[in-house]
C-alpha cells in the first residue's frame, strides 16, 4: 500500500543544517499495522507528517514514495496534497491544540466533506454517522458543542472521526494517547484496532510505548538519529539477535514482576542532536557492544534473516 524510500527531511537554520530525517526506508502492506518507535527527537513524527506534506515550510524533502501504485515527487508539495494527503489522514497526540477552539465540533467535521465535494444536510448526517461510529454520544448535541466542552478522551474521538470522515488508505497515529489517561487510553486504543480490522486500512502508529506497540502493531521500525535502524517483525522483537539500540530500549521497560528496590535500566548517554553529521554508526557512543569497525563508516540497513533489517554490522554474526 505504501513504500518509503530514502526519505530524507533537512531544515536549514542559522546554526547549521538539521538533519531530522536521514535516509528512511519501510513499506506498509494493505491492513499492516506498522509501529514506529524511538526515542523522543529520533525523527518519528517527522518521519509521517513529511508525508503528508506538514513539515516546517522552509524544510528540504526528498526520497521515493509510491502509495497504491502511485509514485509520488515527495519535494512537489502539490503532487503530495494530490496524491498523499488525499489517501492519508492523521490523528495527533494532542487534540486540544489539534481542534480549532473557535469553531464547532459540526463544523470541523462538515469540513473535511466540504472539500470533497459534499455539503449541506447529507454531509450533516454523514458527520453524525460518523460520531457514533467512533463511539460518541449524543451526536446532535456534540457537533453543536466547542471543543473545550468535551472531555479529553471525547476529543480523541472527534479527532479520529475527522480523520475517518476522508476515508484514507492509511491511518496515521501520532501517539494518540499520550495526552489522555490510562482508562480513556484502552478505550482509544480499542477503538483504534475495532475500525482498523473493519475497514481494513493500513495503520502507522508512531509512539516510545513499546508495550503498546507489541499490543497493536504487526511490525516495528525502530528510529533513531533520523535514521531507521531495525525493521522487524513484532512477533520477533523480543529475540535475542536485535539491534543494540532495540534491546536498549526493550531493557528500559519496567516490568510488573520486577523487584521493587531494583532501579530502572536507562540507556546510557544522550541521544544526538540533530545537527550531527555521523562518520560511522549514529548508535556507537552508546552501545555497550560497540568495535572499532562500527566507527569507519555508516551501516547500510541489510537483510540479515527473512523480514528482519538491521543497520548494524554486528548484526547476524555467527556466534
């Protein structure tokens, strides 16, 4: 349904070029569910919202999308409103600054019909055919309410019923519940999976959760400096022969059985910062099982089993 190759996003700025995306590459089947994890600032959100053409308007975009057949000049702005933006819809963490507070919920649903070509009482009744699909109550009163008046979790809802108003091809999640707390979160997460599995749309999920992941996801592609470092099945995530910084990141989950006077494993250091132009594997500094060789050069992403890629030389040695 949709293949990403060697996208890059550069942003010039006056203390240099930022590198937020650096050469990512993943595809996502016809009703995959794909993961996108890392660290906050390893080029996740950056990585989806490009896109759909929402990144900064002074950012460089280039690379190779092709979605449902369609090859699209990713750095033609036009040609991504077009072919992208049109098949793809998005549903931010945050959906109080996501929803305009000066207008209706009614009318931000009427909307997204409207451009399509849709008004007056049949985009009405399709605005409330829609709440009650994503599970609000009440629908006559909530299109006439403003945001502040709903709940966190009934914005969520309202967020997702925009998205789903577009009928995309591919349903993007930007840690959609990180703004909400547990119980609303289970709720937006099975609602997430119950209109996946029914309108069989692909979904990429972006988040730091990897329980979370694990829970909804058919496969990860994991992050970090901008770069994408392992892409793996989910079923395999937790095998032994996993990119260093994908077992860093599995080894920083608290667990449930875990003794309390036990402090939380952390990864050590810092992550780079954006600016960084690295000369040989942007995980070196920090991985414990680092050689020399991992500083002569960049990693390429390789196949190093079926299904399972990996930028990292070590990767697949014999024991």
């Amino acid at each position: 349904m949709l293949s990403v190759d060697d996208l890059r996003v550069t942003i010039p700025t006056r203390r240099g070029e930022v590198y937020a995306v650096r050469d990512a590459s993943f595809t996502v089947a016809q009703g995959e569910k794909v993961a996108i994890l890392g660290e906050s600032g390893s080029g996740k959100s950056m990585t989806v919202t490009s896109l759909i053409g929402l990144q900064p308007p002074n950012a460089v975009v280039s690379g190779r999308v092709n979605l449902d057949g369609v090859e699209v000049d990713i750095s033609n702005r036009t040609a991504v409103r077009r072919h992208l933006l049109s098949d793809m819809s998005i549903v931010f963490q945050d959906s109080q600054s996501s929803l305009n507070p000066t207008q209706r919920i009614g009318e931000q649903l009427e909307e997204v019909l409207e451009v399509r070509g849709v008004s007056g009482r049949r985009a009405w009744e399709r605005c409330l055919e829609m709440l009650k699909f994503v599970g609000v109550s009440e629908q006559e009163r909530r299109m006439r309410n403003y945001p502040h008046e709903l709940s966190g979790g009934m914005r969520q809802r309202v967020m997702i019923a925009i998205a789903l108003l577009a009928e995309p091809k591919v349903l993007i999640a930007d840690e959609p519940t990180t703004a909400l707390d547990t119980t609303i979160q289970a709720q937006v997460i099975d609602l997430i999976q119950r209109i996946q599995a029914e309108t069989e749309m692909s979904l990429i999920m972006i988040t730091h959760d990897v329980a979370l992941a694990a829970e909804v996801c058919d496969r990860a592609v994991v992050m970090y400096g901008g770069y994408v470092v392992e892409d793996v099945p989910m079923s395999m995530l937790t095998g032994g022969d996993r990119h260093p910084y994908t077992k860093a990141l599995l080894s920083a989950m608290p667990t449930l059985d875990a003794e309390r006077a036990v402090a939380l494993t952390s990864i050590k250091g810092e992550p780079p910062s954006a600016t960084t132009r690295f000369a040989g594997c942007p995980f070196a500094e920090r991985c414990y099982e680092v050689i020399n060789d991992c500083r002569e050069g960049l990693p390429a992403i390789r196949e190093i089993r079926p299904r399972v890629h990996a930028r990292c030389i070590r990767r697949g040695e014999e024991p």
